[in-house]
C-alpha cells in the first residue's frame, strides 16, 4: 500500500512539474513574439 501511494504522490508531482513547464514555455513563446523586431506575417512591399 505505502508504493501505491509514493507511486500516485511522484506522478501527480510529476504532472505538476510538467504543466509548470509547459506554462512557462508558453509564457515565453509569448514574450517571444510580442517582443520580435520583425513581425511573422510582413511581406516586402511590391512582392
């Protein structure tokens, strides 16, 4: 019983860590983009 439950405790911190990581790429992806120089979607004029 006690390895069941270390089991669940290191997979919900597991699942924890994992989102945390996947909000803090996301956040980055963010700044990324708000703070480009060159925006994704221009063309060159005339082209």
């Amino acid at each position: 019983m006690k390895k069941l439950l270390l089991v669940a405790l290191a997979t919900v911190g597991g699942l924890l860590v994992y989102r945390q990581l996947q909000a803090k790429k996301a956040e980055d992806d963010l700044w990324t983009e708000a703070t480009d120089t060159v925006p994704a979607d221009s063309t060159p004029a005339g082209v």
